[in-house]
C-alpha cells in the first residue's frame, strides 16, 4: 500500500502568488507493525496469562502504524505568499534582499543530501530502512537569512519539493 503523495497548488491573489502545501502521509513502519500482531496473538493464544502480551503487541502494532518522524510543523499543510520581493509565511515576511538563498533540506536528517549508515544487526536495519522511507517524504523548502534556515513548507517528496523551489525561485527571480 502506497503512501499518498505531497502536492502543492497555487493561485493568484492581487500580485501575489498563494501556495498550499499538503504534505505526504507517512509509511508505516511495517516491521513493528508485523512484530506487534504476531505478538498480540501469541498473547491471545496464550490467554488468560498472555494479556501482558496482547497489551505489548498492541502498542507495538499501533506505534508502528502511528509513527511519523517528521518534525510537527513539517508535517501539516503550509500556506504562503510569494511576490517579487517578499515571501510571507508563517506571518512572517521575507525579504528578497535579505534571502541568502532558497534550498532543500530533508527533515529528519537535516542535511541538504542523505547519509549512508551501514549495520549488520537486523532490527537496526529495519529501523533505519524505515528512517530512509520516511526521509523520502520530509523534504523541506527552506529561507536563509541572517545566519538561520527557516522551513516555510515540508513533508514533500522529492518531486513536489523541486516544482515548489522552482515556481517560488521564478517568482522573485532567483537562478
């Protein structure tokens, strides 16, 4: 079962350009969900005394069905303007000749590339297979200005990420 993608749309409002951001749904950790629900039913074969069991696989299973690593604020829909000279999010506005540069960083690592991390311990690789597939969905549009990056939009896959950098880059007129 696939996730649901990002999108973004736009619209003119006056001469301003209005972006909304729906993030991506994330996966689901597949590996503690399985785990939590062969656990549950051991616990559940195993009644009366397995209770503690079927209590343990229950969280197990709703943790790894619940679980998004992505940061709170990237992970819900954004709503921006974009003129020729300002960004406005958040409140915030922008300024054209205060932005040192527009770019794309991913979330959950905080890097403008991914790392490569190798394990050989199986429950280690089923966590950071599940990081890597969350990293797919938490990229980030950020602003930076004065010394700090700000995340105007996120939660998006790699296409919508780069469709977004590129109409807000066209807008004010960035190469």
């Amino acid at each position: 079962m696939a996730t649901k993608g990002s999108e973004y749309k736009k619209r003119q409002e006056g001469n301003a350009t209005v972006f909304e951001v729906t993030p991506a749904q994330a996966p689901k950790f597949w590996y503690l969900v399985i785990f939590g629900a062969v656990v549950g039913l051991g616990g559940l074969l195993a009644m009366p005394g397995g209770l503690a069991f079927v209590a343990m696989g229950g969280f197990a299973f709703w943790y790894g069905w619940t679980r998004d690593l992505r940061p709170k604020a990237t992970r819900q829909a954004a709503t921006f303007k974009v003129t020729p000279d300002t960004i406005e999010a958040g409140g915030v506005t922008h300024r054209k000749d205060d932005i040192h540069r527009l770019l794309l960083k991913n979330s959950i690592t905080d890097k403008e590339l991914p790392m490569e991390i190798y394990t050989t311990n199986t429950n280690q690789q089923a966590g950071m297979a599940f990081r890597a597939q969350m990293s797919m969905v938490a990229n980030t549009l950020n602003v930076e200005m004065g010394g700090k990056s700000t995340a105007i939009a996120g939660g998006m896959d790699e296409t919508t990420a780069y469709g977004l950098l590129t109409d807000v880059s066209r807008i004010m007129g960035f190469k």
